[in-house]
C-alpha cells in the first residue's frame, strides 16, 4: 500500500536518517520487490532484497522524485541486482528463455484448485515465457509498475514493453488452454 | 508456439487491446474481455508480491538504513571540505561539465548529448532511459551496453570497456551508423588495458567507474541515434572520454569537486570533458602517446586538473593535436590488445 501524500515527508525523514520513515519505505516495498525477485528465478530472493534495500539506502541522497519514481528506482536496483546474481550463476539473461528453472514463485505451491485453473499450471504456463515477458509481467503484476516505469526498469522502449506483455498475455493463454485440452 | 489457429490468433492479437490488457493487470478485467480467462494468473503473480516482511525485519532494516544514511551524510559534510567526499555525488557536476563541453567543442545541439539532470536516481539511472530513448535495446549491441552498465554498476569497470568494444561490433554488424570509430576503439581499449590493475585501489576504481559511466552515457545518448552526430565527432567524443578514463589511471590526489563546476567549461580555454583527473604516479605507460589527436583540443596538459602535467597522455600532444584537426587514426599501433570475454 503506497504511502500516498506521506511519502515526501517519509523520504525527507529518510534522507535525514530517521528510523520510522525507512521502516515505512521497507513495509511497502520489501513484498513486492522480494516477490518480484522471487518469480524471476531468484534463488535467494530475500538475500538480493536485502542487498538492494541497503543500496537504496546509501544512494537515497541523490534520488529526487516522486513516489511513483522511488518505486521505479528501487525496482531498477533490484532487477540490476537480479542480472548479476542470474550472471553469477553463469546465466547469461540475455539467451532465450530456460526450459525449466526450478525456483518457482512463491517457493512452495499449494495446488488447489481456482475456478478450473491450478496454481501449479499457472505457474507452468508462466514458466514457459521468454525471459523478457517474464519480466515485464512481473514488474507490472508484482511490482505494480506502469509500463513507463517497467520501461526504465528493463531498459527498453515503452513499444517494446507493451509487446512484450501482449505476447507474454498470448502465449500464457495458449498455454492454459493446451493443458486444459490435453488433461 | 500457439495452438490456436493462425486466424484465431490473429484475430486475438487483433482484439486484445492495450486497454483490455491494463485492466486486466490492474486486477479490475473488462466485463466482456477475451482475457478474462487469465485473471486467475494475475491474482496468483500479484499474490507473490504480498507477503509482508515482519516486524522483526523492518526494524532490522530500518534501523541499519539508517544507520547508513547518518553515516553517509556526516562523510559528505565532512568530505565537502576535504577529499573523502562521496565519488558518486561527484558525477553529477562532472557529468554536466562533461556535456557542456562536447557541445562546446563539437557543436552539438544540447539536445543530443542532454542527460536528464531531472532524472531521479543515480547517474546511471540517466543511462537506463537514455538506453530506452534511442531503442537500441532490443539489438545486441544494446544487449552489450546494458551489461556495460550492470557492469559498472559493480564497479568492474574495465569488463564494463570490453563491453563496449563488442557493443561496437554489434553495432556495426547491425548495420547502424558508426562511422570513423577506429580512433574511438584504440582509445576504449587503451583505458581498458590501462585500468586492469588499477582495481585494488578503492579510490581509483571509483573514479575509474564514475569515467567509464560517463562514457557509457554519452554512448547510449548517440550510438545509433540519427541526430546529426556525424561518425567523426561521434567517435572524437568517444575518444576523448576514453582517454580521460586513462588519464584517471594512478590517481592518488584528492578530488576537489569544486574545482570542476559547469561553468568552467564555458572559459575561453575550453579543454576536453571535465573528467577526473589524473595523476600518474609514475604509470609510465606509453599508450597515450598518438592517442590524443582526437580534436584539436585534446588533452593538453592544461585543462586544469593541476596534477595532470607530464603523464604519458599529456606527452602525446606533441604528436598531432594541433588546431582542430581531425583524428588521424594513427594510434592504431599503440592498441593493447583487445579483450573480448568478460
């Protein structure tokens, strides 16, 4: 739940170094980035969001903007983060998408049913997107971001992010409905 | 990839509009939507992002945030007075100086080489949109550039210069617009070679980085953006940028930041981009030499840096820097070699 109109006071207060306002940026943010982390094949979310949380915290003095951007920023901070570790990982995020990547969002999935749908197809449909519509549609679902900041966030054209969730959106559907006709 | 139909698929290509899918994201899907189906799958993505940290985590944080921020702040104040000032708080006045003068000795509009000072965020924040903006992103060579910045991000500055030497073999494999960039490579891969040992000095890999970020901007604002940038003053500028990353090489002298504001750039002396200078303590390196016929301008021993004077790149001015010549791609043989795997 975004701070609204408190959120120049809390930055403020951040900035000067006041507890109550970090802990208030941390309480808003500290879900979806980790969820964020978590659905794009994070093997240690909470890790990276703590690392991103503490770089945020030593570059607040030379963020300027409105909530809207601190979001965009600290979800820059994270996807960046998310590029090393995946590098790290001799991953390289820029090749097509994995087959199967075991981290799933969430971690542990509880298979219940949804109106005829499962947790546990949506998130295999959900796998089998390209890397790039992954991301995109997490950084608008989870994140909560608009496309221009979704924009920022991967580096890319705002076209090419509305592409990327229309494909991701298409191809999700087309996988559901393989696995409903084939059940 | 699909098994519908190829006419079905096109009619929901057709059908699915950009409004139909922002209200689907945004959890409210349109009443009679051909996406509705899938509003299942938002709920269960957006339900990731709910869980709340607890109490005992955001105390943590919050209190070691804070922590990080007092701390910062008194080396700031601290540091305004004397050399323990902040290196990346120095990049935005660097950066304007920077800018200020390509457009002073280039000619360029303001627009083509503008950074959003506005932009919220870091310095490299301004590379993000700058990425976006020209839409390279989608080719490999913005591929390259994008894993320059992630680089620099780090601090491996000098992997972040082997990626921008493959950007530009990407970008000339793609076919764009970057002509006359031999002397731009030589003097990319000179600072490459010239900042590998450089890394084990905290000091000197942050300025180093700040340089190469610098570069990465200027890249990302011109490579392959159709804005009047001709291929010679393109890879001039390129150049120039890469040669102050040499020049940063060794440095061990405090950074007087004040020393550097915008203005400067607007005397009647204009030197190259305002870029932290270097001292070389006896680098020794002959790279520079040849490199630095750029433009005319060069890299003079007099562009203010006070501690810049007889390093190898101020040496090479006697070769061809006079007047506003144009590069003469000489420097070739003084290319190190290239390396290309990060």
């Amino acid at each position: 739940m975004p701070l609204g109109e408190g959120f120049d006071a809390a930055l403020g207060a951040a900035k000067e170094g006041a507890d109550w306002a970090w802990a208030a940026l941390y309480r808003d943010l500290a879900g979806p980035v980790t969820g964020y982390l978590a659905s794009r094949g994070s093997r240690e979310p909470e890790d990276l969001a703590a690392e991103t949380f503490l770089q945020v915290a030593r570059n607040v003095h030379t963020f300027d903007g409105d909530e809207g951007a601190f979001r965009s920023w600290v979800f820059v901070i994270a996807h960046r983060r998310l590029i090393d570790a995946r590098r790290a990982h001799g991953r390289r995020p820029d090749l097509v998408t994995l087959p199967e990547d075991d981290a799933r969002p969430g971690g542990n999935v509880e298979v219940e049913a949804v109106d005829q749908l499962v947790t546990a197809e949506l998130i295999d449909a959900f796998e089998k997107l390209t890397e790039d519509q992954r991301d995109v549609l997490a950084l608008r679902i989870i994140a909560n971001l608009t496309i221009e900041e979704t924009a920022n966030v991967v580096g890319k054209r705002i076209g090419a992010v509305k592409a990327a969730q229309r494909r991701g959106l298409i191809a999700l559907r087309a996988h559901l409905d393989v696995e409903r006709v084939t059940r | 990839m699909s098994p519908l139909s190829d006419y079905e698929d096109e009619m929901f290509r057709a059908t699915m509009a950009d409004r139909e899918i922002e209200q689907l994201l945004s959890g409210v899907p349109a009443e009679d939507g051909v996406l509705n189906d899938l509003a299942p799958f938002v709920d269960m993505l957006r339900s990731q992002g709910m869980r709340a940290p607890s109490d005992a985590a955001v105390d943590s944080f919050a209190a070691e945030a804070a922590a990080i921020v007092l701390a910062g702040r008194s080396t700031r104040v601290a540091g305004s007075a004397s050399r323990s000032r902040s290196r990346r708080s120095l990049l935005r006045p660097q950066l304007a100086a920077v800018l200020a003068t390509i457009v002073l000795l280039t000619g360029m509009t303001g627009v083509a080489v503008a950074a959003d000072p506005a932009a919220p965020g870091d310095t490299l924040y301004g590379l993000d949109r700058a990425l976006e903006e020209i839409g390279i992103g989608a080719g490999k060579a913005g591929e390259r550039l994008e894993e320059a910045h992630t680089l620099v991000a780090d601090g491996q500055a000098q992997l972040a210069l082997e990626h921008v030497t493959e950007a530009f073999d990407e970008a000339e494999k793609e076919g764009d617009e970057v002509a006359d960039l031999q002397d731009a490579r030589v003097a990319i891969s000179d600072a490459a070679a010239m900042i590998v040992d450089a890394n084990e000095d905290s000091d000197n890999a942050a300025i180093m980085q700040g340089n190469v970020a610098l570069l990465l901007e200027y890249l990302s604002n011109n490579l392959g953006k159709d804005v009047g940038v001709d291929g010679r003053e393109f890879g001039q500028g390129v150049a120039e940028l890469a040669r102050n990353i040499s020049k940063s090489d060794d440095t061990d002298e405090p950074v007087n930041d004040t020393s550097v504001p915008p203005e400067d750039t607007e005397s009647d002396d204009p030197g190259p981009p305002e870029v932290i200078p270097g001292n070389p303590g006896g680098s020794g390196n002959g790279n520079g030499n040849g490199n630095s016929g750029g433009n005319g301008n060069g890299n003079s021993g007099g562009n203010g840096s006070g501690n810049s004077g007889g390093n190898g790149n101020g040496n090479g001015n006697g070769g061809n820097s006079g007047g506003n010549g144009p590069p003469d791609g000489s420097p070739s043989e003084t290319a190190p070699g290239r390396g290309n795997q990060p």
